[in-house]
C-alpha cells in the first residue's frame, strides 16, 4: 500500500534541498529512508524527478509517494513525553532543550521523533516488539500512525509543537502553517535592557556558505521581521515575548543578536551557557478536524527565568 503527499513550495521554503525539506515533514523517515526514496523516484518536482539534493523553487509543486511495505530505518525509542493534548488528529507536545526533532546522519537515536514514533504505536510495539529490536514487521504493518511533523524548533530552543497524527491533519496544518494562519509565540531572556515597550526588527537575513554561522543578515537576504513586547527587566536581560512575522532560519536568534540583545546562551549568534533562553510558549491554530480555532501555552521553564534574575549587567 502507498500513500501519497503533495506540497506546494512557499517562499520561505524556497532555498532548501530536497531531502532536508521532507525529512521536516515527515518525522517518522529517517533521512537514510528519504534517500531511498528518492533514489528509486518516489519524489516528483513539477515534471521531473526529485532529486536529494534539488534546491526547491517558490511555487514548486512536490508529488511524494511512500511505500508503507517498504521497512524504515527510524527505530522507535520509550522516550518520555511531555503531552499537552492528544486526539485522534494531533498531537501537541513541549520539545525539551538538546533534543532534536529527527534524526540526522550523525544522530540516529534520542529525537523527537523516536520518541514520538513509539507514543503513537505503544500498543503495537509494547505487544509485539521490542524498541531495540529488529523491528522491519512493525514497519510493514499497514495500520501503524507515522508521526507528520509540520514544523520544528532549533536542537536548542524548548516550548511547543504540533504533530499531525494522519495524512489528512498533515496536509491541513502544512497549509496553514504555509498561510501564516497560525500563531506562534516564543519567550525569551535577551541581554541588556531593551529600550521602550514594543518594536519590530525587519532586517533581510540570508546564508553564506562561506562563513560562520552560515545564516545571518545580509543584503541579499529574504524580508524578515520579528516583532517583539517587553514583559520584565533584570539588572542585565529583559524578558521578552518574540513573534515571526516571517519564518527564516535561526530568525529570532539572529535578529535580536543583530538588535544588539543576543539570547542569552546563545553560542551561535551570542555567549554560549548552558541554556538557550528561548521557548516556544504559545502555539494558536485552527483544528484540522472541525476548523475550531485551539490554543496551548507552555509557561517558561524555571531555568530560564531564573537567567532573567542572575544575568549582571
């Protein structure tokens, strides 16, 4: 049995290789898997076939077929969850900070979607196979839920996310996470005393494969804006609460390390710590089953508020 997905590629995806733009769709596919699929066409771009490493294009239209009897490297994991909401449709859950949200070449266990690859078939796992085990029958089973993760945060970055449980909510919640019509709100501890109540940061941001970090604002980068209210203030940081108006990579670090008030415990744009002070603590959209408007908010962990009190000037 197949399945098939089809996306239409947006302008903030424009830039990004193949692979890379599926393995954030789909969670439950290793990258290993993705590759061969590709390999053996399952991907089609417009009217050719979709190769890995295929910079997509605004307005590219993705036919992705997966073949359920095919056995997926993903190796399902009894992480521990913290759930907000569970249904039949979606999952939302508060990603901790260091986790990743899939596998890589270099990291093949302890994602997020390891864990959630196991949540969403314990029955089937906890009945019939081990996590450890060579698990090829669990993946040809027909009936087994694959994760769809429609967005994702940075390895460092903690706070909440969605998971699409069915191809239905996949395609709904990629559709409006593409529109725009969800909200996303993060927490986050900036140094120094940000002046005035509220703002915005537009500055284009862009990647240099010749420098480091790669992404950064520059010229010849995409429109990006980030707006920001200033909810409490320390000796030396401010509490601020951060929306993306635009959604680039590494958009918030980057903007407000440009602004003159990096994250605090940012490494890559800052002064590394050992926490990134940034938490995704507000997610709003429309359900994909019935379209009713839902809200979750995860309030801001203790470790990062308590870098609101201990930052010197």
């Amino acid at each position: 049995m197949s399945r098939s997905y089809t996306f239409r590629i947006t302008q903030e995806e424009a830039g990004r290789r193949l692979d890379e733009f599926l393995a954030s769709r789909f969670g439950g596919l290793s990258r290993m898997r993705i590759g061969s699929l590709l390999a053996r066409g399952a991907c089609r771009v417009g009217a050719g076939p979709g190769l890995p490493g295929h910079r997509l294009a605004p307005g590219d239209l993705l036919e992705f077929t997966i073949d359920e009897a095919v056995p997926s490297a993903m190796r399902p994991e009894p992480i521990p969850l913290e759930i907000i909401h569970e249904d039949g449709h979606i999952l939302v859950v508060v990603k901790p900070p260091g986790m990743l949200v899939h596998p890589t070449k270099s990291v093949k266990s302890g994602t997020l979607a390891n864990a959630l690859t196991y949540h969403l078939n314990r029955d089937f796992y906890a009945g019939s196979a081990a996590p450890g085990a060579d698990h090829e029958a669990a993946d040809e089973a027909l009936d087994l839920v694959r994760p769809g993760l429609v967005h994702r945060l940075d390895r460092a970055t903690s706070g909440l996310m969605v998971i699409a449980r069915t191809p239905r909510a996949l395609s709904v919640l990629s559709r409006h996470f593409h529109r725009r019509l969800v909200e996303k709100r993060y927490l986050a501890i900036v140094r120094g005393r940000v002046p005035g109540p509220a703002g915005a940061i537009r500055a284009p941001i862009g990647r240099d494969p010749d420098r480091r970090p790669q992404w950064g604002v520059t010229e010849s980068g995409k429109p990006s804006e980030t707006r920001f209210q200033v909810l409490d203030r320390g000796a030396g940081a401010t509490l601020v609460e951060l929306e993306p108006v635009t959604g680039r990579t590494n958009q918030l670090r980057i903007h407000m390390a440009h602004a003159g008030h990096p994250i605090i415990g940012d490494g890559m744009y800052g002064e590394p710590g050992p926490r990134l002070c940034l938490h995704a603590w507000r997610l709003a959209f429309h359900h994909p089953a019935g379209g009713g408007w839902v809200e979750f908010t995860s309030p801001l962990p203790r470790d990062v508020k308590e870098a609101l009190l201990t930052s010197g000037p």
